[in-house]
C-alpha cells in the first residue's frame, strides 16, 4: 500500500480504520480469521517495513506503525493465524523493532515474536537484552498495584505478560536457549508473586510459565529452591478445575525425579481402578484435543485391527497424571500426534517426554499439513518416518501403512490381545477398492432379470408398460435403458454383458431370459415363473455363484399363461413346480460360478447336472453382447459409438468400445467342450429386428434374435459368417448321462491384465477359482462366528441374495420423455400429464441395490433403506454411498422428496432414510462424520417438504397418501377421498415422530463429535427436531383433542376418518397401531453435559410447556438446569407401551409362531367394515396371498409377517428396556404366566423369525411349507 500520496482526509480515515481492526482483533477470534483471509498481515509487514525509519520523524507513520504492531500482536494470539505469520516471513519485519527506542513498539514486537516465531529466527531475536527487557516488563507489572505494565496511555496486564513467558519457553531453541535465560533474568521471583497474590487468571498463567520453564533441569533445580512446592501442593486442592489441574501438572514436572526414587505422584485423587483401561501392552495415543476426530478413527480402525488402544477422550493430560504415567508404562508403542499445538501443550510434552524416559517405542503421525516439528518435539521426532494424517493422503491408506510398521516393529505379538482371525483377502480387496487402488467393484451381477414390461422401457401414451414391450418381443427387440439376461453379469456402466442362453431341443424359443406373468396376467400381480437360486457372492463380487434350474421337457410357456388366467384373488397361484415338468427330475441343475483372478480377468465357470434318469442333450450358449447404446440418435453421455466384437480364432474373441478415457479392448476366451471339441462361435448385431416386430427394415441382417433363428429355426444366414458383430454365443451341445455332469469355461480379461497361459486348466483356472472360493468361505466364516452351522447357511446364502441384487439401474427422466432423434416421436402428452412428468430433473446411472431383479427391477428407496442396515456388515461404503446417493441433487427433487420408484416417482414411502443413515453411522464403528453431515443437511430439506406436504392442517397429523403399507387400510390410501373427507393415520404421524427423533439424534451426535469447537447450528437444530417431536407426540396421545388417533377404550392406535365434521375412529387393530412404537430415543445425561444451549432449551421446553410434556413418554420437570437423569422420547406412555404390547404379544392378536402378524388375527372372525357413499370396504385377517387388487394385487399387509417392520419393534424394545430396565416386564406371550423385561422379549421375536429359515425338530424348514420337494431336496 503506498501511502505517500495521501491527504490528510485519507489519513484519517486510514487511521480510524486501523483502531477499529485494533478494538476487533483484541477480542473476536471469527473477525480476526477473516481478516487474516483479506490478506492484512502482507499490509501490516509492509507498513512496518515501509516505516522502518520514517515513524520517528512524523507522527502520522508512527501512528501507523503502532496500530500495525497491536494488531499483529493480537492477531498472533490466534493458533489459526500463526501459519500465516510463517509463510508471509513477519519474523523478519518485526526483529528489527526489537531494537528501537520505543517501550510499546519493543513489547508488541516481543509478544508477537513470542507467539510465532520459529527456530530459524530464534537465536537472531532472543538475545540476553531482549530476554531482559520482557522480563523486566513482568516484574514492573506484577509489582503495580493493579497488576499492569504501563508505556505512555498503553498498558499490558501481567497475565499476559505471562502467557508471552509461558511463549517464550515453548517456542524455544533446541539446546532450551530462551528458558534459561529468562530464568537467568530473575523471572522466577516476579512468577512466584504472582502465583500468590495473583486472581484465578493470574495464578494459571503463572503456574503455565512455570511448567514450560521446568522442562529444562536446570531451571527445575532453581525452581525447587524456592518455595514454590507447597504453594503448588496448596493451588492443587483449588476449587478452580484449571488451577488445580496446572498445579498438579507443575507439581508431577518438579517432582518427576522423586517419582524415579519410588515415591508417590501427586495427585488430586485416587482413580477408579475398576474403571480405568489399564491394559498391558496397548497401543497409547498422545494427542491434542483440536485433533481428536482424526485420532478417533485411528482408535477405532486399530482395534478392528485386534489392537488394544490407550485413549483419554476426557482431557488431553489424562484422567489423573497418574493413570496417564500408567498407560505410558504399560504401552507397546506410542503414537505421538505431532501439530503445532500439540507442541505447544505442557500436557502433551509431559506425556511425550515420559515416554521417552521410560524408553518406549515412539511413531510419530503428523496431523497438520504445514507443521513442521521443531524445538523438542523435533528432536523427539528426529529423522523418524511419519505417518501423515494431515488429509492429503488417504486416511486408509496411511492407516495400512501404519499398520504394517506396527507389524514390522513386532508390536502385533506384544499386544495382550490378538486381532480374531487372519486378515480377510475380501477385506484387503475392499480397501483397494475404496482406495480406487484396485477396480474390483467394476463387475459385477448388475445384469437386470428382466428388462422387458418395466417402465424404463414403455414410451406408450397411456404408461401401459406391461403390453407395451412383453416377454414375446424381448428376444427380438433391442432395449433402450438396460439389458437382462439369466445368471448374467455386466461392468458398473453396463457396456459389456455376459449371460447364459439354454435350450433343451423341445422348447419353442431359445431360453435367453427369465419368464414370468406380468401385472395383467398373474391372479396376484406379476410373478416370475421360474426356479432359480442366489448361492454366494463377496462384496467386490471376486467369488459368485448361483443355480438355474430348467426343465428338459418343453417350457410351459402358454400352459402358465392359461392357467394363472383362470384363476382369482382367493386362488393360489399356479406355479411351474405345479405344472409336472419337475417330475422324475427331469431337469437340468446349471450353475454358473465366477471368480475374478485380478479386478478385469474373470472366470466363468459352468456346471450343467442332468437330474433326470435318461441322457439328455442341453444347448449352452454362454453369450456375450454390447447393450445398444448406438442406435437411438443421441448425443447424450450414455450414448456412444458403436462398439464391436470380433473373431480373433476358433476359441476367442476381442471386444473392442469407447470409455470417455479412450478405446478399451477385452478379450473373450472359450475353452473346449468335455469331449475335447470346441464350440460354435455365432456373431449377430444387438439391434431390432424391424422386419418382424413392425414390418420395417433392418439396418442389417443380422439382429438381436438371430441366435434363436439360427438354433431354433434353422436358419444358418441368421448369423454373421464373417465373424464380427456387437454379440456373440458359443454354442456347446452337451449330452449328459444320467446323474452325471458337464462342465464348460470361459474367459474376460481385459487386455492390460492379460493372464499368464494357459488360460485354463487345473493350474491356471481351476486353481484360481477354489482360491477364491476359499476366501468367501472364510470372510463369511469371520463375519458369522457366532453362528452354528444352519444358521450360518440361511445367513451366507441371505447375504448373497442380497449382493446379487445389484443392478445396473439407468432412467433419465428426460431423455425418456423426449424420445430419441432417430426413433419415433413419443406422444406429447406424456410431457405434461404423463407418468413421471414432474420428475424432468430425474438421472439414473447407477449400481443401484433392487427390491428384486425380476418382479421389482427398479428401485423403491424405502427398502434400499432397510438393505443398506444388511449391507454395512458386509460392506460399509457401499451402503454410506447408495444413501447418500438418493439425496443428490439428481435424485432427490428439488422440494426435498427422495425418488419412491419408477411408477410413479412422486408416490411417498415411509420416511426411514434418516434412519438408515444414522444406523449405518452407528454400525461402522468409526465417526464418519462427513458421511453423517451430508446426509443431514439434505435430510432436512426432505423433512421439510414432509411437514410441507402431508401435515396440510399444521395439526402435526399426517394425512393422506400411500405410506408403504400397502392395502393395510381399508381404503386405498394412494388415491384421493371423497369430497369433504380427511383420513388422519396413526403410522404416518408415527412415521413422522419416528423422522424426527432419528434426525434429533443425528443432530446431536454432529454438535457432540465437533467439540471442543462446538457445532451450534447441529445443537440448534437439534432442538427444533426436539420441539417438533414433542408436538407431534402430543397430538398423538392428546385424549380430548378434535381428533385422538390414541383410542383410550380400547388402548390402541387407530387411523381417524373424518367425513363433513365427524370424526371416526377405523377400529382396525393392525400393524398401523404397533408403529408408534418405533419411535424410541434416550437422551443420555452423560453425553449431552456439553450441550448447555439444547440443555437449556430442552428444559426452558418442559417447564413451560407441561401442557406438552405430560403426554410423553417420560418427560419430568427438572428443578436445575441439567440434565441429570435419562429422559425418553417415545410416543407411548409407559401406560400406553404395556396396553399395546399386551395386544401385540397376544397369539390370538399379532404374534405368531413366527413374528408379528400386520393384521391382527382377530380379525379373521371379526372383519373390519367401513360403509361409504361408493359401498362397504371391508378388512380380514388374510395370511398369505392379497385377495385385493390394490397395488397391484402382489403385496398383502393384511396378516403376513413383514421382515423390516419387525425388525424395527425388536430394535424399538431393546432401546425402551435400556431405559425401563427391570421397571418394564410383560408377559409373553399374553396370558401365559411368562414374565420377562423387553430385552427378552426382543430376543424370542428375533427367534420366532429366525425360526422360519431354520430346520425344526424334525428337520424340516417353515418356510417351505407343505412342499415335499423343497423339504426333502
């Protein structure tokens, strides 16, 4: 800033500015920071350098010059702005003005120095008359009746004089230059006086400076001189906490060679030893508060690790001084977390320095990027390899190097405990993925079951996707937004797919895909009518293996179309078990098993077993093909040029397509056939076959059914004979004994991960598949330990379902209603009443997890939710990401409603994001915070447009709407009621109370994990979740409010009808009335005593608000401002609790011999029944199949046992018994003498349901009922 040209006006104005920024820095750290980022220290530096000598001459620079000083000095008192003061060289502008003929200017220039300088400049600046001028400054000033040092109108207080002292010693050179001179100078006197005489604030600082200059032993032998022992042994019983600890903390450095003699550490009080982690042999942490985040996860990932791990997240010293000199003497290692601050932290010297006494193995972490050790700590670090933890790498990354030098230092076998089994393979691969070390998520079984009949593919006008793209024209008909396949797989972006075409010589068509009934023609919606099995799959998918079953006499095609049409609601379903082409086993086991020897080498391999007596003759075609994504005219990211398959030898192909990286070549390798010969490679182009389905043209001769046409029909022109195309089959003829078994292989590897030859084989395929096999084997061997052995089996085959049901899920809403330029035009209605028209922003490319590939290939976000609690087992990113991707931008509509599914977008499910996202949080066993943040911020904008959207009377009753339910209510609750009418539902403001007190929860744990900082805006929100809650429960259970969903005759929760002014209650006892239950959450007084503001607005709540807090669950009026007991937020009263459960528990009611029931069974005898202006709606007790149509026909909530909800009322009874205790016991069942707290009661649910899957006295599993086929095989 050149400031010659100024005029006086300027002048100023320039220097009101500068006290203005002097009045501010001195006492508002946010001011300061953003100061700092305005870039004023460079103007500051050059001001002092400007000015240098002219300040003395006029009085306008000098002026200048003093306000640059004060408030560079009050700058550097934050830790924040230090690095800056480095980096912009400030250490160089102010040493000269150590020197000047001027007291106020020399002690601003001090102090600041003091605070920032480092080693580099220390010797240069701290010179004996600079040592003795601050430290004369500190005797004036504790010497003055008020404490001050005064220059000209400026003063200082010996407080702060102090804290430039306690400065002074710790940014000190190497060889402790700085504290020997200060002591030399007679800084110790002044120090003691101050100690004596001085207030609270004075005593700190002195004792602080007191601490840093001991750590030099000279000094320490001065120091123990003095008097100064029994004045520490005196401040130590001080009532103020920090006096009294700096005291003891003084008194353990003076004292520390007596400890060497056997005597006792001083001490404030006796730990509890029953409580103290004492464990020989552990792995201690030193840390600094400001980095106790990081160092968290350190912990937690060391001891997933098997380590035992010394942590003191009180305070940094430790419990006492000597439980910290405890876990120093029983450590294996230390783990020194190296920052400025902690450099500067007496406790964490203390620490650090006494591990090195006692000799201990030291690893040093850096946890701040531009922090270089220097003073001691540099000289403990030494040369030592450190681990950085600063951000810039990879926290996993940097952890399994850590790990590793854990190994290679031997401290694993000095460890008092174990890690529980080897280190998985699965576990390593999973890491390399989410490193991105390693791609081995890129495949996968993403390849959909069926793709034909799904909305994504129905550009019809009135959304009739069922007729609009049937099963008929699927073998001939190229798809536009997927592909599908049996047993199949396909790359993350599915450019590549790979499945198994079949066929017996009987049936009409060459087996390619799996067949079902769509929503039209099954009595009970659409129905997959097929046999088919999930066995096994890791969660990088580097071992697969599943079984299709198909018949060697004709597929019964027509016979189940016919049939199943005939047929009503209240007849079972007509099955291909049904239909005798299982008899006398005549059908073919085809297991398909993969393995991936690197991320892109796959093997293939697949076992075809005849069941049946006779020999039979099978067609296998493992088929290969590129999803069209050429033909539509497009120019959008998921349309490309087109790719191409070519022969390259009688056993082999190379594949060859685009990637926004550039070309990718793969090559297919096919083995030979168990008779030594090799198959038939047919080529075709996955395009429509116009000529056909439309009596168009074709582009090519060679089209998507040309497979079939070649086998089925004869037709040997149907191929390519020049041997290229966009897909290919390799056509084996198997003819199998009966009870024997024929097995074929193939190959895909990508061209950069060529393997070694040969490419099959016992050594080079076999080998490598059992390896890998193994290694599932022995991860879901470590994740099930506790499992005996059936429970192991229904557990790993669980997992693989629900791994196999990833899927390659691609819509783009847009695109979708637009139509493609090379395709016929859509009809334009669809733009602006057509099916998923409020959804344009809508983009799906994704692995996306499916309800099911066959009967639900789409996504429904409520049951991703309860997937991802299943998935984070097994494999934790993957399920944080498929949460979080639902609330991007892309997914999540602009008002803040997540995607329902691809009917109809706009549909509500109930509201379990938050849920999942919290459990997940909780369930990985490290603070991903990050994680946690995102998901709440868009969390908040769903709740919002929750509130917004289905409390339209601001009642806090949620009205209206399909709530995932289904046909539950006695009125279809997705389509609007009749004029005048409003149907308030239990379980929607349950599911509302349930959004509250979860995204209440998540809020407190981001204002708890941001501490010592604080997060206010977390701890504001969460009590507005609080208040909201607290409405809601009251609305609930207010017994004389205009409408009461808590029905006090009967003790139950009812939906309310209301109909011109008159309100009804439905008195239909089902799984609506058991969901208030859910919401359980318990406000722990022990983590929320740092929360003081939701503390106090929590309490403010209760006491003027009683009204409110009566009717909850337990909300006691507190006489202090604490929270000193647990307070439960649910929506059932105790009273309440014990009448529902009373009915849930009840074997006449809900609880079956095999969970909760939805409908209570009561009402199998006594159907509800409501009379209306358009005829009766009646609800029955209906186990098994829907007898209605509503939703399909496919889904019945009307007495089945549901899985998900029952897995939240176990949850829901282990969350009130932490809190109830033995105050809670019920009988279970109902009226059986049985008394047991609700713990107990959760564990007999979770074994009612667990019952089901599991073989029972006579061997025989539930869930197979009668059939003597699955009971037997």
């Amino acid at each position: 800033m050149d400031h010659g040209g100024f005029s006086e006006p300027v002048w100023s104005y320039l220097y009101r500015l500068y006290s203005c920024c002097l009045s501010y820095t001195d006492s508002s750290e946010h001011f300061t920071k953003e100061l700092g980022k305005a870039g004023v220290i460079p103007i500051l530096i050059q001001n002092l350098q400007e000015f240098k000598e002219s300040w003395t001459t006029e009085s306008k620079y000098e002026a200048i010059v003093n306000r640059s000083l004060g408030i560079m000095y009050n700058m550097s008192m934050f830790s924040s702005m230090r690095p800056v003061f480095r980096e912009t060289n400030a250490m160089e502008s102010l040493i000269p003005y150590l020197k000047v003929n001027n007291e106020k200017f020399k002690t601003d220039a001090i102090l600041t120095l003091a605070y920032v300088i480092d080693e580099k400049n220390l010797r240069i600046a701290m010179d004996l008359s600079v040592v003795g001028f601050i430290t004369g400054a500190f005797t004036e000033a504790v010497e003055d009746e008020k404490k001050r040092y005064r220059v000209g109108d400026a003063s200082y207080s010996a407080a702060e004089l102090a804290m430039g002292i306690e400065r002074l010693a710790i940014n000190d050179t190497p060889d402790d230059g700085n504290k020997l001179k200060l002591v030399e100078n007679a800084v110790l006197p002044p120090l003691f006086k101050l100690m004596t005489k001085g207030d609270e604030e004075e005593q700190l600082r002195a004792i602080k400076a007191i601490i840093q200059l001991a750590f030099l032993p000279t000094n320490r032998e001065k120091i123990l001189q003095l008097e100064f022992i029994p004045q520490l042994q005196k401040l130590g019983q001080s009532g103020n906490r920090d006096v009294a600890n700096a005291a003891l903390g003084a008194l353990w450095e003076l004292q520390e060679p007596w400890r060497q003699s056997g005597n006792e550490i001083p001490h404030a009080g006796k730990p509890d030893e029953t409580k103290e982690d004492r464990r020989v042999g552990h792995v201690m942490l030193s840390y600094q508060w400001d980095n106790q985040e990081v160092v968290k996860q350190i912990k937690t990932t060391l001891e997933a690790k098997g380590y035992n791990v010394w942590m003191d997240i009180d305070k940094m010293s430790g419990s006492t001084l000597d439980a910290m000199a405890k876990a120093v003497e029983d450590a294996a290692v230390v783990l020194i977390c190296m920052s400025c601050k902690y450099k500067e932290s007496a406790n964490c010297r203390r620490e650090c320095t006494y591990a090195v006494t006692r000799k201990k193995d030291i690893i040093p972490l850096k946890m701040e990027g531009k922090y270089k050790p220097d003073g001691w700590l540099g000289i403990v670090a030494g040369d030592s390899l450190y681990f950085n933890f600063d951000g810039k790498d990879s926290f996993d990354d940097v952890m399994t190097r850590l790990i590793t030098e854990l190994g290679n230092r031997g401290k694993l076998d000095e460890l008092d405990s174990k890690p529980q089994g080897a280190p998985s393979e699965e576990n390593d691969r999973l890491k390399e993925d989410k490193l991105r070390e390693k791609d081995w998520k890129r495949w996968g079984p993403y390849l959909s079951e069926r793709q034909w009949a799904t909305v994504r593919e129905d550009y019809s006008e009135d959304g009739s996707c069922w007729d609009y793209f049937p099963h008929e024209q699927s073998r001939s008909r190229a798809y536009r937004w997927g592909e599908d396949g049996i047993l199949g797989i396909t790359d993350r972006k599915e450019r590549l797919c790979f499945a198994l075409g079949l066929w017996n010589e009987k049936d009409p068509i060459l087996k390619e895909r799996l067949f079902g009934l769509t929503g039209n023609e099954g009595n009970h919606g659409e129905d997959c009518k097929e046999c088919y099995y999930y066995l096994d799959s890791t969660p990088t998918h580097s071992y697969m293996r599943a079984l299709y079953k198909y018949p060697q006499s004709e597929y019964p095609y027509a016979k189940l179309v016919e049939e199943n049409g005939k047929r009503g609601l209240h007849d079972m379903e007509y099955e291909l078990v049904d239909t005798g082409v299982f008899d006398e086993n005549r059908y073919w086991d085809i297991y398909a098993e993969y393995a991936k020897q690197s991320p892109e080498d796959i093997l293939c391999k697949i076992t075809v077993a005849n069941r049946g007596p006779e020999e039979a003759t099978l067609h296998l075609l493992p088929t290969l093909w590129y999803r069209n994504t050429w033909s539509w005219g497009c120019e959008t990211e998921d349309c490309t040029m087109k790719p191409e398959i070519k022969k390259t030898g009688e056993d082999g192909v190379e594949c060859t397509h685009e990637t926004p990286k550039g070309k990718e070549r793969f090559t297919w390798a096919v083995d030979k056939a168990p008779d030594g010969t090799l198959p038939t490679l047919l080529f075709t182009e996955n395009k429509t076959n116009n000529v056909k389905l439309f009596g168009g043209k074709n582009s090519s001769p060679y089209v998507k059914d040309a497979f079939h046409r070649y086998i089925i029909e004869a037709e040997k022109d149907a191929v390519n004979p020049n041997g290229v195309g966009t897909k290919v089959a390799a056509q084996y003829v198997l003819k199998v004994k009966p009870g024997e078994q024929a097995t074929v292989c193939c190959r895909l590897y990508r061209d950069n991960e060529k393997p070694a030859t040969p490419l099959f084989g016992e050594t080079g395929f076999e080998t490598a598949l059992q390896q890998r096999k193994q290694e599932a084997d022995a991860f879901y061997k470590a994740l099930c330990d506790k499992m005996d052995d059936q429970q192991y089996l229904v557990a790993q085959q669980a997992y693989a379902g629900l791994l196999w049901s990833k899927q390659f899920y691609h819509y783009v809403i847009r695109e979708w209603l637009d139509g493609d330029p090379d395709q016929p035009v859509p009809p334009q209605s669809r733009k602006n009443i057509g099916r998923n028209h409020g959804w344009k922003h809508l983009y799906n490319r994704d692995i996306i997890s499916m309800p099911d590939k066959w009967e639900y290939p789409w996504y429904a976000s409520w049951d991703l939710a309860f997937h991802m609690v299943a998935f984070v087992k097994i494999d934790p990113e993957f399920a944080k990401d498929q949460l979080l991707l639902f609330l991007r931008e892309w997914y999540m509509h602009p008002n803040g409603q997540i995607p329902a599914y691809e009917f109809a977008f706009g549909d509500v499910n109930p509201p379990v994001h938050a849920w999942a996202v919290r459990r997940v949080y909780e369930m990985t066993g490290k603070q991903d915070r990050q994680f946690l943040e995102r998901c709440f911020q868009k969390l908040i904008l769903n709740f919002t447009w929750w509130i917004n959207r289905k409390d339209p009377d601001g009642k806090n009753l949620f009205a209206g709407g399909f709530l995932g339910l289904d046909n539950i209510g006695v009125i279809d609750r997705s389509k609007p009621l009749p004029y005048g009418s409003q149907l308030y539902q239990a379980d929607g403001t349950a599911w509302m109370a349930f959004f509250c007190a979860e995204m209440l929860g998540i809020a407190l744990e981001l204002a708890l994990t941001a501490f010592p900082i604080g997060f206010k805006a977390s701890e504001d929100m969460a009590s507005k979740f609080f208040e909201h809650f607290m409405a809601i429960a009251e609305a609930m259970n207010h017994a004389h409010a205009e409408v009461a969903l808590w029905d006090e005759e009967d003790g139950f929760y009812y939906d309310q009808l209301t109909i011109d002014g008159v309100t009804t209650p439905l008195r239909i006892r089902s799984m609506v009335g058991l969901v208030p239950l859910f919401t359980c959450l318990v406000l722990d007084s022990s983590r929320l005593e740092n929360l003081q503001d939701f503390i106090h607005r929590l309490n403010w709540f209760i006491k003027n608000r009683a009204d409110v807090a009566e009717s909850i669950a337990l909300m006691k009026i507190p006489e202090t401002d604490a929270i000193s007991v647990e307070k439960l937020l649910a929506i059932p009263k105790k009273e309440q609790l014990e009448s529902v459960l009373k009915y849930m528990l009840d074997e006449k009611e809900f609880l079956s011999p095999y969970g909760i029931r939805s409908l209570s069974k009561v009402h199998l005898e006594q159907p509800f029944v409501l009379k209306m202006d358009d005829g009766d709606h009646c609800v029955q007790y209906t186990p098994g199949e829907s007898d209605t149509y509503l939703f399909g026909g496919n889904s019945n909530w009307r007495g089945p046992v549901w899985l998900p909800v029952n897995y939240l009322i176990i949850e829901s009874l282990e969350r009130y018994d932490d809190f109830y205790g033995e105050n809670l016991k019920v009988e279970c069942p109902t009226g059986s003498g049985n008394v047991m707290r609700l713990k107990g009661v959760a564990k007999e649910l979770a074994r009612r349901l667990s019952r089901l899957f599991l073989p029972d006295e006579t061997g025989k599993r539930p869930c197979h009922g009668d059939s003597e086929r699955y009971q037997n095989n």
